[in-house]
C-alpha cells in the first residue's frame, strides 16, 4: 500500500514553531513540507494594501527552517497564501524573502510562483456571461464592484500546484489558496486515496489546532494511504485523540461533514476516528464527491475611506444606565456641528461615526445574550470614517471635545464624562478597506485563473 508522509511546519507560516519538532519530521522522510501562510480572518485590509500580516522577521525565521529542512530532505514545499491576503504583492513580498535566504544559506532549488491576483476585464466578461454565481449571503455584484476593488483574489485548489511541481518546482509558492489544496496536491500525485488526503489536509491545515491542549503553534506529521490516514503531533509532549482530531472538522465550517473545495467536497460523515496510541490517531472511511464543475471562490476588497479612532472610558453610573440615548443625542447634536465647521461643504453622507462599547456587547454586537448586565465601567471606541484622512482627522478632534462634555438629563453644568487613555485622544488609521465579493467564478479549467512562473534558484 503506497504511503505518502507529509509535515505540516505550523499553522501560519511567520506564527512560529519548534525547531526540534520540525527537525523531528524532517527525520521522518517526509514527501512533501507545507504550510499555509494567509487567512482572510485578519479582515480586509491585507488584501486591499497588499500588505504582510506577519513581519519579515518572524516569516523569515520560520521559511529559513523549513528551506534548510526541505533541503535535506529532498522533499518539495509549498507555501500558500504567500503574504496573508495571497495578493500579488504579498506573494512577490515572500518571494523575494525565500531569495535572500537562498542567497545567505548557498541553496539552489527551481522556485514555481503562482498568482492569484485577478483580471478585472476576464472578471467583467465571466459575469457578462452568467459564470460568477453569489454565495449565501452574497452583496450585489456589479461592474462597478470590481472597479472599485483594490485587489481582487481567487482562492485555487490543488490542480495549480499540480501543475508546477509537475514542471520540476522543488519549492512553490502561492497567491490565494485553499488550505487544504497545499497539503493534498503530492499525495494525490502520488496515489494516496482521495477522501484520505483531502481529510489528512483538512487536519494539518492548521498544525497542532487538531492536538490536546494545544501548547503554542507546532508541526504536525500525517501518513496518508489508500484507505486510511495517521496523524501525530512531533513534539513528543504533545498528542492527538481521536476527539480532538474529528473536532478540527468543526474549524471554520459551516457543516463539519462537508468541507467544499474548487473540485468537490470533502465527506468525513462516513469517518472513523481510532488512537492508534496515546500520541496517534488513525482516521479511515473518509471520501472525496467530485463536482461536475471547478469553483473558483472570489475575495476582494475596496476602500471605504480613512479612519481616525478614538478610545475613551465612562465610568459614570448616570451615563452608562442611558448609555444609547446619550450616544444617539451625541451623534445627532454634532452633525450640526460637522456642519458649522466645513460651511456646508461636508454633509452627514460624507462621514460616519461608529461606537463599539466594550464591557457590553462591544465583541458580539446583537448577538450579545447578556447586553443588559453593563458593569461598573464600559469603554468605548469610536471610529470616524471620510473620504479623506484629513476631513476625518478634523472631525475626530473636534468630535472628542464634544463628546468629553456631552450633557446628560441629570446634571446640567459642565460635565467630563470620558477619560482618554491616550494623548492625543485621536489615532489616525490612514485608508480602512471592506470585503466586497463573496462569490464564485466557474472556469473552464481549474488552472485557467492563475499565472505561474519558474525562476532557477
């Protein structure tokens, strides 16, 4: 039975892992090393800027091991998601990273890149054509919405990655991907079963997310074979059960029993989890449905202006038992004032002002089942959003005045009612971004919207 080892380094690349666990799975053989390295759980602005959500420094650290074990172990790797949003400049951003450690280091390897940044003319012509179907729930699509995006991504499956290690990559790395293609790719090149390696992928997506009391991020080590999987953490302290490796099918899941990819679903209905030992579970019974068409899954971002913020606390017993009339009285007195300030020129559809009030329901918003039990003190973060940074700046100063001595009913002198934990009070976040797309291209070919390139190393 053909058995195909495959290390998961960690489960963020730049998040960090033990080098004695890593080192550990080198020593094992493995055929392939992979890591993912973006998520759209860190919300739009990676994708709309461009920019790296780890820093050099700790990404550098974490691809210099795993260059140096993949080196050793002759063994391809592949690095998804390359710069968090999978954008084009995230992925140059890395490349030129894995460059400066080949040159420090002496390596030589064949690099394949493969881009997941989109056209917007091929995107305006599939819509045109009925091929960008929404998802539940998805906003309006338009023309319009793809002009406006910053950057727009698809997320690839395996069939790119495929296809330059097929060219002779011995190192890939990728724009935006799903998760789970990174780990299945070289299994299923080299004929480990199909519902196996997309569930062995599904449990290493993540590294130790699918371990017992889960230490800090790790490498996790799988066997995949034709009708079964092994899966064990490689720092010896550390173990997997079969709870713990069935519930990471939970992770990030709408239905923990159907897992949707660009060229089917995975099924882990049928799935049988069994400790093999007190350190490794066996999962068998595991199938992959093929659709009858690839999926391709659009994320995109576009600028919804500048933002400048301000954190205040209240402490008050008469504000915070009125603390929504006060804000709405707030709000509503100092438009008049937005208007004082800009004779006209900037109107109530030119900014907004947003409140989240920490303490209360500031996390989960109205979804907060104990918003009546406010305590003794609340903080409230205000964001003031333009068009501008510098409209948006102006309105936050003269904002934070106002809402300091805002009245309340029961006392009508001069009152104080914030305390800013910060001087100035006002914190310019430059351009902010929101996802715009939550939709699907149907291609031609699973390869059809992405670009690949080899450099010699």
């Amino acid at each position: 039975m053909a058995e195909v080892r495959v290390i998961a380094a960690t489960g963020m690349l730049g998040s960090g892992f033990l080098e004695s666990s890593f080192m550990r799975g080198i020593d094992l053989q493995p055929h392939v090393i992979a890591c993912d390295a973006g998520s759209s759980d860190g919300g739009p602005s990676y994708l709309g800027t461009g920019l790296p959500y780890f820093s050099k420094e700790a990404t550098k650290r974490d691809l210099r091991l795993m260059l140096l074990g993949r080196n050793r172990a002759k063994a391809p790797m592949i690095v998804g998601s390359a710069g968090f949003s999978g954008s084009d400049p995230g992925l140059e951003w890395m490349r030129d990273i894995v460059l400066e450690i080949a040159r420090e280091e002496g390596l030589r390897f064949r690099l394949g890149l493969i881009r997941s940044e989109q056209d917007k003319a091929y995107l305006k012509r599939r819509l045109g054509e009925g091929r960008i179907l929404p998802l539940s729930p998805a906003p309006p699509l338009d023309e319009g919405v793809i002009d406006r995006s910053a950057r727009i991504v698809g997320v690839m499956g395996q069939e790119p990655i495929q296809e330059v290690l097929g060219q002779g990559a011995e190192v890939v790395l990728t724009g935006r991907a799903t998760d789970t293609a990174l780990y299945a790719a070289v299994p299923l090149m080299r004929g480990a079963g199909a519902g196996p390696a997309w569930h062995a992928a599904k449990t290493l997506e993540c590294g130790t997310a699918a371990t017992v009391s889960r230490k800090r991020p790790d490498s996790l080590f799988a066997w995949i074979r034709d009708d079964h999987f092994d899966v064990a953490p490689l720092d010896p302290e550390s173990r997997c059960s079969p709870q713990s490796v069935a519930s990471h099918t939970l992770y990030e899941n709408a239905d923990p029993f159907r897992i949707i990819e660009p060229s089917g679903v995975i099924d882990t209905e049928p799935a049988v989890y069994a400790a093999l030992d007190d350190r490794t579970v066996r999962v068998s019974g595991s199938a992959f449905r093929h659709s009858d068409r690839v999926t391709i899954k659009l994320e995109g971002a576009e600028l919804a202006g500048y933002q400048t913020i301000i954190v205040a606390g209240v402490r008050e017993p008469y504000i915070l038992r009125q603390v929504d009339t006060w804000l709405e009285g707030m709000f509503a007195k100092f438009a008049d004032r937005v208007g004082e300030i800009f004779g006209g020129r900037v109107g109530p559809g030119d900014y907004a002002i947003r409140v989240r009030i920490y303490g209360r329901d500031g996390v989960m918003g109205a979804l907060e089942p104990l918003a009546h039990e406010i305590g003794h003190e609340a903080c409230l973060v205000f964001s003031v959003t333009a068009q501008t940074q510098a409209v948006s700046r102006s309105i936050a100063k003269s904002f934070s005045h106002f809402a300091l001595h805002y009245p309340i009913p029961e006392w009508r002198g001069l009152i104080s009612g914030l305390a800013f934990p910060f001087t100035p009070a006002e914190i310019e976040r430059g351009p902010v971004y929101r996802f715009n797309l939550h939709h699907v291209v149907v291609p031609d070919g699973p390869t059809e919207m992405f670009r690949t390139e080899m450099l010699e190393v």
